[in-house]
C-alpha cells in the first residue's frame, strides 16, 4: 500500500510537470518560435531522462521533476519577458508612430494654401523628430528582444565544446567496457 501510495504522487507529480510543459509552451508567440527553439531545446532535455532511463522505482525524481520545473521556469520567464518587450516597447510604441498627425485639416473656417502649408510644415518637422526618437526607441527595443532570445556566440560556443567533450568521455567510457 505504501508504494501504491508513491506510485499515486509520483504519477500525479509528472502529469503535473507535463501539463505545465504544455500550459508555458502554448504561450509562445508563433512569431517567436524560431527564436526560442534553443531555450526550448533546454526544456526537451531536462525532460528527456523522464522518458528513457528513469523509471516509477527511481529515488531521484524529485530532482528530475525539480529540474524540469526550473527550466519551465526560464522558460517561462523568457516567454514573459519578450511578449511584453514586444507588446509594450514595440507594438505599442509602433502604433503610436502610425497614429501622429502629419497634416491637419481645416475645421470651421476655410485655410488658405500657405496657411495650410505652414501649418502642414510645422506639423512634419515636429512629428519626423518625435517619429525619429520613437524609431530609436524601437530599434533599442528589437535589439534587446534579440539578445533576450539569442545567446551569444561565446555562450554557444561554450555549450556545444561542453557537448563534445561529454562525448568523447562518453566513448571513452565504452571502449573501457
């Protein structure tokens, strides 16, 4: 009864992390996925001993169900960050840049043409330096969004030597056999 008892947590405690794997991944953008593939990745390998070597009868589960958590939690983390890096840097700021007035027409009273021109040149030179500040401020913003989603070269650099020398110990441990 007492394993039957473990069985029951442990199989509760996956069905958990796999509905949180689905819940985190359903809130990618689809315009993001390519980008968060590697992070992704990560994800897929923490997951990946859960599905090949480790079994009900394992004593570290927990640790495995601790690490898949916490790289749902990076995940989700990065999620969160880049959809309000977009929504509220980007897409907002793009919006407001769409909506400036570069013209002006009369209302009750008819204009004359320079009057129209006048106004229509003050208009322009005020709304081409605002349209020039918020066009900085989305360039920063994109580019903050690819260092967020794409590690840098060293970082993968790093990971794929790390990847190789486990390798290579690896088969080195196999010709031991």
């Amino acid at each position: 009864r007492a394993k039957q008892g473990i069985f029951k947590e442990n199989y509760n405690a996956l069905n958990l992390v796999m509905q949180e794997n689905s819940r985190v991944r359903s809130k990618i953008p689809s315009a993001f996925e390519t980008l968060v593939a590697p992070h992704i990745a990560k994800v897929d390998e923490a997951i990946q001993p859960g599905l090949s070597s480790l079994t009900w009868t394992t004593l570290n589960l927990d640790t495995y169900i601790g690490n898949v958590y916490e790289e749902l939690e990076r995940l989700e983390l990065l999620i969160e960050g880049t959809n309000d890096l977009a929504e509220f840097r980007i897409d907002a700021v793009l919006y407001d840049m769409s909506t400036l007035l570069l013209c002006e027409l009369p209302g009750d009273e008819p204009w004359t043409v320079d009057e129209f021109l006048e106004r229509t040149a003050t208009l322009c030179v005020r709304g081409s330096q605002i349209l020039q500040s918020k066009s900085i401020n989305v360039e920063e913003a994109a580019n903050e969004l690819i260092d967020m989603l794409c590690p840098p070269e060293e970082e993968v650099n790093a990971e794929e030597e790390e990847e190789g020398e486990e390798e290579k110990d690896e088969e080195q441990s196999d010709k031991k056999s």
